[in-house]
C-alpha cells in the first residue's frame, strides 16, 4: 500500500487558476465587429447601387396646389410598406424614396391619391394614372396575412408602380379596393 500525500503538502502545491486572456477575447469581438460593419456598409452600396439603376424613374409628382379645397372621398391612416415594379413583388423601387417605410396618411379625391409620409418625402398619384386596387399578402420585404395589404397599382413615366399599404384598420382595406375599382375602370377606358 502506497502512502498517501498527506493534506498538507497538497495544500502548499502552487497552483494557480486559469487567467482569462483578455487579449483573445478584444480580438474577436472587435473582428466580429468589422465584419458586422462590413456587412451593413455592404447593405448600403447594394441600396445605393439599386437607386443608381432606378434613377430613369421620373421625379414624383408633388399634391397640387388646392387640392385639400375639395372633400375628400376616402382617407386612411397606416404605414407605407414600399414600392415595387408591378407584378413583380420583390422587385422594389428605393430611387425617389419610394423605398423607405414610414407612416402614411392618404387622400383620396376626384383629382388623385395623395400620400403624405411624416418623415419621408410625400407623392401624388393624379387620378388618371391609378390602374387597380387589391389584397395581397407580400410586398418586398414585408409578408403578411393574407389579405393584409392594400397594393394600389399606378403609372408613372412609362413604368407601372405596384406600392403596398396596411391601414390602422384593416377593414378599410376593401372600401379602398371598391372605391378605387370604378375609378380605375374608367381611367383606363379613356386612355385607350
């Protein structure tokens, strides 16, 4: 039988804890950082670059003057979900801000849509150029329930524009759709 190490020559063995090496440890957290950053600069020149092969979309028509002189036929208040190239619901449009979400206030009236973004530049859709009202459930970018989005096509330049809207009060979204139908049907009549 082997004699055992009594306690106190164990107790005076120098042992120290393991050190955390801090080094290491600022290193990778400022690696992952930069690649971060990298990865969000990135994001941003691919924005840019989308803008750049968007800047042929024409400047966006502003509300004209007297337009809140006659009442409004329908209004809704909500959020702006983005625009795209109609039919095509991932294709967004970012030139001429169309691309940022906000807040949205719109009015609709015998002259037009328009919509008023608090914090984002506004546009004005003249009556004759709204093509369609619908449901959807995607727009680029934001995915809904089915039937979550009013997505009101309209033209401008020579380029249908498909731009999805949510309303505080999702049962205004056919009241919308009904109302706009029979606008639309006669617009594109008389521009045939």
């Amino acid at each position: 039988m082997t004699n055992p190490i009594p306690l106190y020559q164990l107790a005076a063995e120098q042992k120290s804890a393991d050190v955390t090496d801090w080094s290491a440890r600022i290193s990778w957290v400022v690696a992952i950082l930069v690649f971060v950053a990298f990865v969000y600069w990135l994001m941003r020149q691919g924005w840019k670059w989308r803008g750049s092969l968007q800047s042929d979309l024409p400047e966006l028509p502003a509300t004209p003057a007297g337009f809140g002189d006659e009442p409004p036929i329908l209004t809704l208040t909500g959020r702006y979900h983005g625009s795209t190239t109609a039919g095509q619901w991932l294709d967004r449009i970012v030139a001429h801000g169309l691309g940022t979400r906000s807040r949205v206030e719109l009015t609709l009236t015998d002259q037009g849509l328009d919509v008023v973004r608090p914090g984002a530049t506004g546009f004005f859709v003249p009556a004759e150029a709204l093509r369609e009202a619908r449901h959807e459930r995607a727009i680029a970018g934001k995915v809904l329930p089915e039937g979550g989005l009013l997505v009101i096509t309209w033209a401008h330049g020579d380029k249908l524009i498909d731009s999805g809207f949510r309303s505080d009060r999702a049962d205004e979204h056919q009241t919308w759709i009904d109302t706009l139908t029979p606008l639309t049907s006669t617009t594109e009549g008389t521009a045939r």
